[in-house]
C-alpha cells in the first residue's frame, strides 16, 4: 500500500535528517514510495519550506542526472548564541581551574548532546566551503572534530602522539609546546590524505598556540589546503596574532590560580556567522 503525502513526509524528512550534506538522488524516493518525481518533488518542497521557516537548514534540489536533493543543517545567529550561551554556562558552572592555569573540560568535551550542538554552530560557519576531511589531535580534540564531521558528512583524520603498527608508513614533526615550551611530536599515517586534499583542523583548547601551528606544519608535508582552523576554548596568552584567522567559540581571560577564578566570553563565532550570513545574501 502506498504512503500517504503525510506520511512520505515524515519518512523523508527522517532520512534527510540523518544524511546531512548528502546529495540523494529523486530516482532514491521515487523508488522507495513508488511515486512519480513530479509527486516526489512537490513532497520535497514542502520540506524546503518547513525547513526554512522552522531555521532547521537549507534543502537545495539540483538539476541533471546527477542531481538530485541536498540538505544543509544551518543555524540562525539566534539559536547559535542560545547553544553558545548554553556552553559558557557549563564552563562557568563548577570550580574548573586546575593547576597550571589550565581549565577542566573533559566532563563538557564527553557531552554529546553539547558537542552535536557545537557541531552544528561550527559547520554553519563552514557551510559554504569545500572540505574533504576534518582533522584533530588525539585525544581530547575527537569527540568534537566528530560532532562537526557528522554534520559536513566528512571523515576524521586524527594525528598521534606516538607511532602505532597499524597506521602503516607514517608523516612526523616536531613542534614545540606553547605552554610546556618542550618539543612534542606528531604523526599521521601518509595514507590518510591525498594531495590537494581541503581540511578543517579541529582543536580543543589553545593556550600557547603550539599544537595548532604543528598541524598546521605536518599538513604541509602532505600538500594539502588547510580552509579552516576550530579551536573550542582560547585562553587568553595566545601569541596566535591574527585572531580572525581561525574560528573560537570561548575565550578565557584574568586567570587568578590563587583564587580559583577566571572569565570566559564568547569567542568570535558570532562575527563568523554574520559573514557568512553577508555571503549568502550576495550570491542570492
């Protein structure tokens, strides 16, 4: 028995839901319901719509035999601060300051629920840009570097500290520490980027800026184009000197270790948003 219109809805709206950034050929739901594509299509557009109006992300249907339907999840700036604001609160909820001036954050990094979340703020800012892979450093930085993968629909490529047997021939650097001033080393299996590869470098928490311009070298070696870097936490002696060149959700400043205090602010994910909210409105 065919579905009603209702109902193909509700089923469609499902698997969109959980096949972000996937383009799904009409031929996929015309034979899943039995449906004629003008049928289909109709069903489609009102997704679009409620999509739209409910600001749950973008449904672009694409013309040709290889066409097919898209769908972006989005955020608008004011469900974006209401996550963000959601996350401050986390950090500023409990005594976070550990010795050394660093900030504990493994209980709000293994929240799924809040990484999803900051997945998806994040992938909104990248929406418009082409990745391939997102990459992070083992261990802290992964369960976020998944929550964005997971929306963009691209793989994980996570760099080791330490040579493992089955990674095959590997790529290492070394770096020096930002905070520890030591020399750190990395490593990544050389089969885990081709050449000309488009990466988004993910990180969880940047205080001395080492670690993030290490990645930064090692994907030199492999040639590929690094179009973004995500730090979730800054603290506040970054030497990085150009803010606007990457992406942070938080910022924390006017440690006082005696005390156990410390501000955080928003990051400049906000300023991020709206710029790509202006390109958007520019190439409509």
């Amino acid at each position: 028995m065919k579905l009603k219109r209702s109902e193909r809805i509700v089923v469609m709206t499902e698997y969109l839901l959980n096949n972000p950034n996937k383009l799904i050929p009409l031929t996929y739901f015309v034979s899943k319901f039995n449906q004629a594509k003008s049928s289909i299509s109709e069903d489609i557009h009102i997704i679009k719509n409620g999509f739209k109006e409910e600001n749950i992300g973008e449904v672009k249907t694409l013309a040709g035999v290889s066409g097919g339907v898209l769908f972006t999840p989005t955020l608008v700036e004011e469900d974006a601060r209401e996550i963000l604001n959601g996350f401050l609160d986390k950090i500023n909820d409990g005594n976070r300051l550990l010795a050394g001036g660093y900030i504990f954050m493994s209980d709000i990094i293994g929240n799924p629920s809040l990484m999803n979340k900051l997945g998806r703020v994040v992938a909104t800012v990248y929406k418009n840009k082409e990745i391939d892979a997102v990459v992070t450093v083992a261990t802290k930085g992964i369960p976020v570097a998944y929550a964005i993968a997971s929306i963009l629909n691209k793989p994980v490529i996570i760099i080791r500290r330490d040579n493992k047997v089955t990674e095959g021939t590997t790529v290492a650097i070394n770096y020096v520490s930002g905070s520890t001033k030591k020399i750190e080393t990395m490593i990544l299996s050389k089969r885990s980027l081709n050449t000309g590869s488009k990466v988004l470098l993910v990180d969880d928490f940047m205080r001395g800026g080492g670690v993030l311009t290490g990645m930064e070298s090692l994907m030199s070696e492999f040639d590929v184009d690094v179009v973004g870097k995500v730090i979730i936490t800054q603290c506040f002696d970054s030497p990085r000197e150009h803010e606007d060149d990457y992406l942070y959700l938080s910022k924390i400043e006017n440690i006082d270790e005696f005390n156990g205090t410390f501000d955080v602010k928003l990051g400049n994910v906000i300023e991020k948003l709206r710029q790509v909210e202006k390109e958007d409105i520019e190439n409509e």
